[in-house]
C-alpha cells in the first residue's frame, strides 16, 4: 500500500498507509522519487496557523468563511506542490496525443503531495517531463521557481531598475537569481549568514541585513532614491513594513510572502503614505493582470523548466536536508525548532 504524510493536529506528523487507487481512464500513476517541503506554507498548517484550518475557502464568492471549531481542519493529508516522480502506469487515454504527452517511464515533476505514489489526469502533466540523464531533485524547484518568477514579473524588474528582495529562504534566493537576469541591480535581505552568502552566490550585488537602519542603507546604495520595487518574500509583517520603506516615489513592493496572524507593526502612515507606495500581492494562481495576454502559470512553469536545464540557477546547491518520507516528523520538527541553517528540505520516496 502507498503511504502519505498526514498532519493529525498543530505538530504532530504521520506517515500513514492508504488504500491503492484504481486508475480512471485518463490517468497516470506516478512512483515519487522526491518531494520538497515548503518551509513557508507548509509549515503553517503544520504548526496550526494556516487560514484553511481557522475558515473555509469558497471559490465562487473568494471569501474565507469563518470555522467556529480549527480542529475541524485536520487531519490534512498530502499537502506539498513540489514533486518528482516516475510514471509507472497509464489508463486508456481520453484526448488524442498532442506534444508534450507523457508515457509511462517517463521522469515527471507536478503536484500530487509528500505521499509514495500520486495518481494524476495525464493531461495535468502535459508538457512537465524531464529529459533523461536529469537529476530528480531538479523537479522539486519548478514550482517555486514560479512562484518567484511570478513575484519578480510582478515587481517589473528589468535592465536599469534596483530591486530589492526581502528574505533569501529558497525562494527569496530564486526571486533573486531572477532579477540578476533581467539586468536589474539586486539588493538581498536576510537574517540568517548561511543564506546571505548563497544570495551572493545567486548573483545579488548587495547584501544587507534586515533592521531600523536598512532603509537608510538602501537609500545610501541608490543615491538617495531608494528601490525601483522591492519583492517580500519572508511572509513577515516586519519584512513587509521594511519593503514599504525601502522603495522610492511611486515604488512597487510584491507581498509574496503567506503571512499570517495579525499585523501589529505594518505602519501605513508614514512612507507608505508619503511616498505612494503601491503593494501588490503576488500569488501563484495567476500571473500579473498586465501580462495575462501573454503569460499564464504553465508558461511560468516552463520558463522555469528552461532555466533550470541550462543550470540556472545550481538549484541542488540549495538541497541542505534530506529525509527518507517515513522520517516527515523530524524533517518538520527540525524546520520548526531550529532550521535557520536548512534550506530546500527534501523527503525521499524512493
């Protein structure tokens, strides 16, 4: 029988046997070989914080409706967006073939959760295979990688602008490596030491620890101006207010981060204000309104794809965890307790 990884309740983790799934026409079944954790979302629903365990989401309205009782969201099964797999199985097909199709054997990266085997419509992973000779792990960046593609579209990045990128977990430093390629000038942000030198690695032209004096820092690098836009991506409120203060006149800042709880030190009365700074939310159920005649979220994904078979950037350099899936627990509690070191964690399957 396949396993999954299930949270049961706030930090309590279960790998869990569930029922072999009987192919539909249509579908594929896929033997994962690796799965990253998301440090950022998955963490909240691990640790009881995340907005689906407190409300409902309803499609139709785009409302969260409150839940009287948060116990009610657990237990979650299978959550994770970052997987890797070997197709094993294919049901009858249901379209006729087109480019892209994938068959059985096939290496594939998609989302189908931390569980040993995910059963998928073949035609979600259109297009997501990868080329042989390919490291798996690879494949657990693609998602990310959109997601912070996504965020440095939406900051307008490009040749002669500075942009700023608050926060070097795994995707700040893909958010970061990203602006470098469009031209832009690129100041990172964090914390942690580990992290600020793999910013450097990525190509960040300055690195500066968060505090009250980085925004006299960043106005002391841009001559005066402050940023073009600034991309916050650590999903602290501290981080936001930051990048509120570190853009210049009419600056952009991208609120990439899943934040949670209430705010109790955003500030909008001060640059926000006076310098009509406008915030945007970066989101990776779509793409930038202005670009939505030209851009979706599968060519997000496949630009990804291109990047990272042309090594950019070295995604496995990022790899500093890796656990078997029978051992999620401690790959959470480590994230949990004391991973300021970790970056991509990964679960292994097989």
């Amino acid at each position: 029988m396949p396993d999954v990884v299930r949270f049961t309740a706030p930090r309590v983790v279960e790998v869990v046997p569930v029922p072999t799934v009987v192919l539909q026409p249509g579908q594929v079944r896929i033997r994962t070989i690796a799965s990253g954790i998301s440090a950022g979302t998955e963490m909240t629903a691990y640790r009881g914080t995340s907005p689906y365990l407190t409300s409902v989401w309803d499609p139709q309205l785009r409302l969260f409706q409150h839940r009287e009782d948060p116990s009610a969201g657990y237990p979650l099964e299978g959550w994770g967006y970052s997987e890797v797999g070997e197709i094993v199985e294919m049901a009858e097909r249901l379209t006729m073939p087109q480019p892209g199709d994938v068959a059985v054997g096939d290496l594939v990266w998609g989302i189908w959760g931390h569980r040993t085997e995910g059963v998928v419509d073949a035609v979600e992973l259109r297009g997501h295979g990868f080329p042989v000779g390919v490291n798996p792990v690879m494949g657990c960046f693609v998602r990310v990688g959109a997601i912070a593609l996504n965020a440095v579209l939406a900051a307008h990045s490009t040749l002669g602008f500075t942009v700023c990128v608050i926060g070097q977990g795994v995707v700040g430093l893909l958010a970061t490596r990203y602006a470098v390629l469009t031209g832009a000038t690129v100041i990172a942000v964090e914390q942690i030491p580990r992290r600020r030198e793999m910013a450097v690695r990525m190509g960040a032209h300055h690195v500066l620890e968060p505090g009250p004096d980085l925004p006299r820092h960043v106005r002391e690098l841009t001559g005066g101006a402050g940023v073009d836009s600034a991309v916050e991506i650590s999903g602290s409120y501290a981080g936001l207010q930051a990048a509120t203060r570190t853009v210049g006149l009419d600056g952009v800042v991208v609120a990439a981060g899943f934040y949670q709880g209430q705010d109790e030190v955003l500030r909008l009365g001060e640059e926000f204000h006076h310098n009509r700074v406008q915030i945007v939310a970066s989101q990776i159920g779509s793409v930038p309104s202005v670009l939505r005649s030209r851009w979706d979220v599968p060519r997000l994904q496949r630009t990804v794809v291109e990047l990272l078979l042309r090594g950019e950037p070295d995604v496995l350099s990022m790899v500093t965890h890796r656990y078997p899936l029978a051992r999620a627990a401690e790959a959470y509690a480590m994230l949990d307790e004391g991973g300021a070191d970790a970056l991509q964690v990964i679960l292994e399957a097989s």
